[in-house]
C-alpha cells in the first residue's frame, strides 16, 4: 500500500509538472502574431500617410519660398542698377512702355529683356541669368515715368511663375515697384 502510495505520488507530480511546463510555454500563438501584424500594417499606414502630407507641404513651401526669393533678388539687382545709373536708354521718352530696360552705368550699357520666359541683364562682361532655372518670368513691364527737367524714374513690373508644376498647381507672384536714379 505504501509503494502504491509512492506511485501515486510520483504520476501526480509528473503531471504537475507537465502543465506546469505548459502554463509556462513562452512565445505567441497564430491568433496573437496575426492580430499583432494587422494592428502594425493599420499603424504604419497611417503613419505612410502623414509622411507622405508633410513632404507635400515641404515641397510646396519649397515653391513658394523660391519663388519670393527670386522676386527680391530680380528686385534687388534692378534697384542696385538703377541707383548706380547715370541713365535710362529704354524707355526713352515719358510715359513710355517696354519689355525691355536700358541704363548706362559707368559708359556700360545694361540691358533687361526676358528670353525664353527667364529675365536676362547683358552688358560688356556678357549675358546673366537673372532668374533661377526653377523660375519662369512671366511678363516684364516698364514705363518711364518722371517730369520734363526731373530725376528719371520707371515703373516696373515683373511676374514670376513656378516651372515645376505638380498636382496642377501653378503660382504665381507679382511685383510693382518704382526706382529712381539717384
């Protein structure tokens, strides 16, 4: 009896410790890793989506921000020139209009005229490109203003487009100033 006893002991701490062993399996069923791989592909699909929103106003800020750029550096030379010119060709009379500005600076001859819609300044040294190649110039006015005996002066006015143009978007900038020679 006691050797039965003993037996029975023995099978029941056996099988203890065969769901022991069970109860501590480590690692995931088919169910959890599937319920796991649904929940990360839903994850990661919402987080693809606001990737791809945020690089799309990057670049659109991008567009923009060329394009002001390139508005104040065409205005920016101009001024430079003008303040530096002894005179303005082209134009030559009052209330004049042209798509194309001449000043003599320094006994040198600078010309402005779009070509192939980009603004170009050519001189002694050469011909330059005004605007960047990310930059169209739509239109390029100016009218000789001033009065008989007084400072020259023009009006001009410039209109900038982006060349790369996505999802249909086209923008536009436009530029009205007057300079005066000094």
């Amino acid at each position: 009896m006691m050797h039965n006893k003993n037996l029975t002991k023995n099978i029941f701490q056996k099988g203890f410790n065969i769901r022991k062993s069970f109860s501590l399996q480590k690692g995931f069923t088919l169910v959890e890793l599937l319920i796991y791989m649904g929940l990360s592909m839903i994850l990661l699909a919402i987080i693809s989506g606001i990737f791809i929103s945020v690089l799309s106003v990057r670049n659109e800020s991008i567009k923009s921000s060329s394009l002001e750029r390139e508005g104040r550096y065409i205005l920016a030379r101009l001024s430079h020139d003008v303040y530096s010119a002894q005179d303005i060709i082209e134009p030559a009379t009052l209330g004049e209009s042209s798509t194309t500005l001449q000043l003599l600076v320094n006994s040198d001859l600078f010309t402005y005229s779009i070509n192939d819609d980009k603004l170009y300044l050519t001189n002694t040294s050469g011909t330059h490109l005004l605007s960047g190649e990310s930059v169209n110039v739509m239109s390029f006015n100016v009218t000789r203003l001033g009065n008989e005996g007084g400072k020259n002066a023009v009006e001009i006015e410039l209109t900038t487009q982006s060349q790369n143009v996505s999802e249909g978007k086209i923008e536009n900038r436009n530029y009205q100033f007057i300079l005066a020679l000094r």
